[in-house]
C-alpha cells in the first residue's frame, strides 16, 4: 500500500480551483481522517464513501486511512469531492491502479449505493480543469451534457462507482460510454413558458411603453414603468427578453457557469442561450437579491439575471436596503460579496426593471371612484425608491389605462416581438461596429470617459441637456444616461451620430415626460 493522487475541483463563487487529493493507507489505528479545510459536508463525506464502497462489492481497508485534500488554505464546501476521495483511497488500498487515477478529474457525489449522483457547479469545474491541462473529465451521467460544453477535454459519464472502477482496472477506454452515447447537448433559456411563448402583440394600447421596450433592449438601458394595476407593467417586462438577440457562445457559458453554480438549470437542457429573466418577490432578502449565505455563498437574482433582465415588481415594497443594494451593481456590473470566511464576486450585468403603483392602496382610480391616498401618502410611497436609485434609471414611462376605443384602435399598430426584435439585432449591430476592438456591447456599457471624449456629441445637440443641468433637473450621472440612450435612439434609426431631436427624446424619457 503507498499514497494516491486524484485531482478534483474546489469552487469559490463562479471560479474553479484544482485540488489535489492524496489518500494514504497505512498502519495504525483503523479510521478515516479527512484533512484540508472541510466544511460539514465534505466532512460527512467518509461516511458515504465507505458505505459506497462497501456496497459496491469492494473490500474496505482495515486499517489507518488518511485523506488530504490540497491545497489545506484554501476553503472546501459540497460534496462534490465524494468521488474523487473514493477513487483515491481504492488506488491506495490497490484495488485500481494509481498510474490510471493520477491525471483525470473526478466530480460527483456518492450516495450509500455506489451511485454517481449530479452535483452543482460542474460548468465552472470542468473549465478550471482544462485550464490546469486535463484531458479527460469523470462526471455523473446527470452532468455528462453540461461538461460537453467545454472543448478540449474528453467527458466520461458514469452512473455507478463499480462501473468506474471496473473501467479503471480495464484499462480500455472503449469499454466506458462515450458522452455522445449518454446524451445529446441541449440548449434552452431559463424559466421557458408552457404553451406559446410571451409576445409583444398581446399588450394593446400601450404604445409608449412598448416603443420604451424597444429602446431599452436596443441599448442595454434600465426601465421604470410606474401605473395603476391592470395597465401592463407586468406583461411588458416579461415580454423584454424576448426583444432581446440570442447570447452569444461566451455569454452563453458565462450565464450557464452561474446557473450551474446556483443548482436553477433545467434537467436535460445544459446550455441557456437565451438572456435570463429574473423576478424575485418583493419578500426577497439581500442575501436573496445580491447573493451569500451562512455556509456556502450562492449567487443572488442579480446575478442569476447576469446578461438578461431582472424585473422587481411591487418595486417600493422591497425594502430600502434591498433596493439600495442594486445600486453598486448596477454601476459595476459585478457584485463582491464578503464574509467571514472570504470574499467572493459574482458578474451581475443586467437590465433592471422597475414597476410600482402610484401609490399604496393600489386600488384603480376612476373619475366616479377615485383613489383616497392623500398627496403625502403618495409621496412617501414613492419615496422607497431613493433618489440614488432612480437616478440610474435611463427610461421611465407612466402606464394609463386605456379606453375600449383606443385598445381597439391600437390593435393595427401593434407588432410582434419577431419583428421589434429585429430592429433591436439591426441596432446592436451598428453600435458593435462603432464599439469594434473594445470591450463593451451596447451603449449602456460606454464608460463616462469615452462617452464625453470620443463619442462627445455636437453643441447644439447638448444644448438641451446643458439647459436641464443648469437648472438642476439633471445630474452629472443622469446627463450621461441621456446621452447613452440617445445613441441608442440614433442607432435605431440608422443614424451615424444623435442630433437635438435624439437628445431632446432622451431627455424626454430619463424625466419621464415622454
């Protein structure tokens, strides 16, 4: 008997990082000790490694069993370990041969039978695997699609422990299942819709707001929607994501790193090439909202939301420390959240979408029944969402509910997301070819520097914004998001640069007066 080497993988947030894990029978007292930085999980785990072991058919060591994971500094959670400890220690008792188990990767979870059981985070793992210069990855069947997507790695399934070891002694790869054998890779977006997907050809009479719709997925742009319940707000956000253009393949594997991470993919559908939409309840904590958690930090809505769309209706029901937490992320795009046991950062690059009530009864107003909040109820409704907030939202539109005779009206002007999409494609485009050799992907993006340096726009087009500025009714932060939504307004409309007519429309949206 002598020492075993295996690799696995230890995850900190979305990141991956190789852990080597040694196992050593040797004499002594009979026993198992797991050294290296172990939370409860991952310490429970020689319990479920020796019963899966011994109920595979394979006899266990009696004798002083040790096993380091490596390095011992840095933090270890999950059970994502069980498979890899077991092949270790079976290399060192030599029942497989440890030439055999030095190089791959090992990823799974145990259960009391010897089953291979999913595990969280396998994306993110595989990655970190290639990276250190794996050739072959072992998984459970269950993650055998998801670690397909990583090129450059061979991906082997397995369902049992035995059917591992067995292979491991062969010595003959044609004899294990081949990942194309196992599963076919899928791709879905997150949160799919029984039945016909949402359009935008059903909200009628809205036509402002739809044009907003388009205007914030042309550019990436933050929304208010603010109107009496029953007028759309709900239906219009939902239907955002689908004016939006497919993820591209590292967006794709970015978004699915965070799914995966998080546990939220869909059973059999690995990829999510479709932006994210995120609607937590107004119920929802910080930790909820922004990511953490006692033992292992998970990522939160914003980050779950990460190149997609999070929706926060009920917007001023939140609570205002809640609410105050999207501002750092939002101007970021990425979130760090620290604790005791570390900081970790997640990416959280999203549109955010506000909806709320004119005020708190929420009860419809109408000239035969109105509304009995009083002026100061109204306001310090309202008032939940701080200025600060609210000053990073480029668009924001009042919803009214529409008459029998304007719904009908407005049923001839109505066009489908197939089609707004479109037009939304043609404007990403053209703001690509101006962004061409630099980082960002659409106007929301553009950082102030650049934004007042090379894409500066003509006097007489900031004429209007200069007014407002000197006024007060726009701040230094504002005056930039009227600027980045009117390139946006040019871009739609194929022109090479915004004139006063953009900025004035702009304007007009950031103060809600459109």
């Amino acid at each position: 008997m002598a020492v075993a080497r295996t690799r696995c993988v230890a995850l900190v947030g979305v990141s991956g990082h190789v852990v080597e894990v040694e196992a050593d029978v040797g004499h002594g007292i009979a026993g198992v000790n797991l050294i290296g930085m172990l939370d409860t999980a991952l310490s429970e785990a020689r319990d479920r490694v020796r019963s899966a072991i011994i109920n595979s058919r394979y006899a266990w060591p009696d004798a002083r069993v040790t096993v380091s994971l490596f390095p011992a500094s840095l933090p270890k959670r999950g059970s994502l370990f069980d498979l890899a400890i077991a092949i270790a220690l079976l290399g060192a008792a030599g029942l497989v041969p440890r030439q055999r188990i030095s190089l791959p990767f090992f990823l799974g979870e145990l259960g009391l039978d010897g089953t291979v059981k999913p595990v969280r985070g396998v994306l993110p793992a595989v990655v970190a695997a290639v990276e250190a210069g794996a050739r072959s990855v072992v998984v459970p069947v269950a993650n055998a699609a998801e670690a397909g997507l990583v090129p450059g790695v061979a991906v082997v399934p397995v369902l049992t422990l035995a059917e591992l070891v067995e292979w491991l002694r062969s010595g003959d790869d044609a004899h294990m299942p081949t990942l194309s054998e196992v599963t076919e890779p899928s791709s879905s977006e997150p949160g799919g819709h029984a039945g016909s997907p949402p359009d935008l050809a059903d909200v009628a009479g809205q036509a402002m707001a739809r044009r907003a719709l388009e205007v914030c997925a042309a550019g990436g742009h933050n929304l208010w929607m603010m109107g009496q319940p029953g007028t759309g707000k709900t239906m219009l956000a939902e239907r955002l994501p689908t004016l939006l253009p497919p993820l591209d393949r590292d967006q794709a594997l970015e978004v699915t790193a965070i799914h995966s991470v998080a546990g939220t993919l869909p059973p059999g559908r690995p990829l999510l090439t479709h932006p994210p939409f995120m609607a937590p309840h107004h119920t929802a904590t910080i930790a909820a909202i922004v990511g953490g958690g006692s033992g292992v930090i998970r990522p939160g809505a914003v980050s779950l939301a990460h190149r997609g769309v999070l929706f926060l209706d009920e917007a001023p029901e939140f609570p205002a420390r809640v609410l105050d937490s999207l501002r750092q992320p939002l101007e970021s795009g990425q979130v760090t959240v620290a604790r005791a046991a570390g900081t970790v950062s997640f990416p959280a690059r999203f549109m955010l979408v506000l909806a709320a009530n004119p005020c708190p009864c929420a009860q419809p107003s109408t000239p035969e029944s109105p509304c009995q909040c009083t002026p100061h109820q109204r306001r310090r409704y309202l008032a939940r969402l701080s200025g600060p907030l609210v000053d990073r939202i480029d668009v924001k539109v009042r919803l009214a509910r529409s008459t029998r005779r304007e719904l009908l009206s407005d049923r001839q002007f109505i066009e489908p997301s197939a089609v707004v999409a479109e037009r939304v494609s043609l404007a990403r485009e053209r703001t690509l070819k101006r962004l061409v050799g630099r980082p960002w992907r659409c106007n929301a993006e553009i950082p102030t520097a650049v934004l007042h340096g090379e894409f500066r726009l003509c006097p007489s087009a900031m004429s209007p914004l200069y007014r407002c500025l000197d006024t007060g009714e726009l701040s230094a932060r504002g005056l930039d998001r009227v600027i980045r939504v009117s390139w946006t307004l040019a871009d739609l409309i194929g022109k090479d640069a915004p004139e006063v007519t953009e900025t004035n429309t702009a304007l007009g949206l950031w103060l809600g007066a459109e």
